[in-house]
C-alpha cells in the first residue's frame, strides 16, 4: 500500500446557497470517512450563471415555490436548523474575499471561517452580504476587524476571489454545491450520496 | 382499519426527460409497497417552461455537458438500460395525445404504451416526436395504426392534453420528472428517496 495521500474532495460554492449550506454541514464528516480531505473554494455563483444563462432558483416562478419547501424538508430531514436570510439571494463577494484572504496563512481558519459565515447566513439569517457583515462574523472568531475590513479591498485578495471564479467556470462547475474528486463531478447536495459511493466503490 | 383506497400519486412527466425515464422504471414498484397506485400524466414541458423561463437542461452551457454525465452515471446505478434520442430533446405532443386518448377507455393500456414510449426513446434510442413515430410505437402493441394517427389529430385529444398542461402548472409543476402525494410535491428523480420515505412514514 502506498501512504501517498488520496487526492482530497474540491467543494465549489456560494455563501449565499442554501442547498450549498446543508452540503457543508457534512461534507467534511462525509470524507474523512474515506480518508479524504475537502479543499472549500467559495465562488460567485452570479459569475457563473453569466456562462449558463440561469437565474437564482427563488426568482423563478414555481420552482421557487417549490424549493422553499424542498429546502425545508431536507433540512428537517437532515436534522438541519435552517432559515433563509432575511435578504436573499445576497451577493457573497465580502465573505468569499475574507476566506481568501484567510486561507493565504492558515486554510483551518478560513474553514472554521466559512462555517461561521453559512451559520449566520442560514441560522442566523442574517445576509452576509457586506464588508461591515463579513467582518462582524470574523469579530466573533477573534479575527481583527479592521484588518478584515481592509482585506475586502485588498487588490491581491480581490484577484484571489476573481481567480477562483474563473477556475470554477473552467472546471464545469455549474452549481452549488458542486464537488469534483478524482475528476468525476457531483452538483448538487442531493448528489452527496453518488459522491459518498463514489468515495467507498472507486466509481461505477 | 378503513378499506378506503389511499389517495394515488401522481406522475408528472415529458416523454422528452430523460430523468422522467429512468424514474419511470421504478414509480410504480415504490409506490406499490406502500399500497399506492399511480396515475401517469404526460404533459408538455415546454408549455411549463414558458412560466417557469426554463431552457432545457441540455441546451445551457456547462449545465447540459454535466447532466449528460450525471444521467449516464445515474443510469449506471439503477442498473437502466439509456441512450440518448438521436434528436433530443424531442416534442412530446404526438405521443402524449395518443396517451389520453388510450387512457379514455384503458388507463393500464396507456400506462403500457407510455412504458414502450420511454423505451423507444431512451433505450433505443429514437425520438417519438411525430404522429408517425408515436403511431410506430402504438403498432408494436397491437393498436390499430390508423386509428392512433387519427386520434393524433382529433381535437377532443388535443383538448385533453392542452388542460392537462394547464392543470399542471396550476398544481405547481415545474418540471420533470414530478410527484404529488397527499399534497406534497417531489421534483426529479432524485427526490424518489424523499417520496419512498414520504410514503414509508407520513411525512416528517
């Protein structure tokens, strides 16, 4: 047996997506279960509908009834606390150039980052949605305030982000969440058990 | 114990979905175990669509290339037979009229046919996208061809499939494949665990 690492699980996806937030509860847990480690890549989802042509789900008619109540469930199913922010969708450019910024020295933290962000997005709900917003949730972690607000206008950090974007359209991804490991890719919080046999079986 | 009959679920599908296929293997054995029968109800789509403001899945740009994978992999697992039509996505009309006006005097005979509509299209791989391929498929079950090709063409059947669609969008329906069971809607083939639990259980 060789001890070379298993590639680790790309997670693309929106602060501001719910289905994305209900996928980040377990994804971690999913893949230590197969020694796997999760690389979290935030993006702008609105950059990639440029590509697809979508709208946000909630903006459609009907299926934005429909969602809201398939959301509901699942979290209820889950054992998820969910609510949607009360201003959604929101536009996550601060928080996802605060992860950026973050991962630069310590990726652990950007994590626990992420985490505290989709909490207050979709436990909270309250919209991160701003530089004051995203610098609130890294307060609370003990993170400076002000150096996270200067981080949001950061150049480098801003490319960071941009970057980020354009590898994710590259990449195909076309939703969120939307998972790539061993270059198979998986869209969808309700492709998580394909993803979790693929993990187990090696494919199929 | 009542003996009264539990409410049926109802199957909402375009023969053109190639999701609506794989889940019609299966919808009738599920719904089946928790003593529930099913009724098939073929709509149009693109009817839904033009309330919704839906492309198809596999006319959008990064989208359409993931889904031709996830629906070969998908397919892979529930161990289906699944090919793409030649011409896809394909207009259902033909067929779905030759549907209602089989299901006017033999719903199981319809059923029957919807099945070998599927097949034809998705295992075999040709569209039934004309009075002459939905009259084919008829044929091949023994019902009379000339009286399938007329019955594509009497208003009294256009009529019916035309409120079926409106009677779809009115009941939420915004896309395929769709269930509703004691009021509770589940879209896509990838909800079939929710409904099968849905059933098992009562809800949750």
């Amino acid at each position: 047996m060789s001890d070379a690492a298993k590639p680790p699980v790309e997670f693309y996806f929106d602060f501001s997506s719910p289905y994305a937030y209900l996928a980040s509860l377990r994804i971690d847990e999913v893949a230590k279960l197969y020694e796997r480690t999760v690389i979290w890549k935030p993006v702008l989802l609105g950059v990639v509908f440029k590509t697809t042509g979508n709208v946000p789900l909630l903006d459609q008619p009907l299926k934005g009834d429909y969602v809201k109540r398939d959301l509901a469930r699942t979290a209820r199913l889950l054992g998820a606390d969910f609510r949607l922010p009360s201003s959604f969708p929101f536009a996550a450019v601060a928080p996802s150039r605060l992860f950026y910024w973050l991962a630069q020295d310590d990726p652990a933290r950007a994590n626990a980052y992420a985490k505290a962000v989709f909490s207050t997005a979709f436990q909270e709900a309250v919209a991160v949605n701003s530089p004051d917003a995203a610098a609130d949730v890294a307060a609370k972690l003990g993170i400076d305030r002000g150096a996270a607000l200067a981080a949001c206008q950061n150049p480098e950090i801003k490319e960071k982000l941009r970057l980020a974007n354009e590898e994710a359209v590259a990449a195909g991804v076309c939703g969120a969440p939307y998972f790539i490991v061993d270059g198979e890719p998986f869209w969808g919080n309700d492709r998580m058990d394909h993803l979790e046999r693929w993990l187990a079986t090696g494919g199929w």
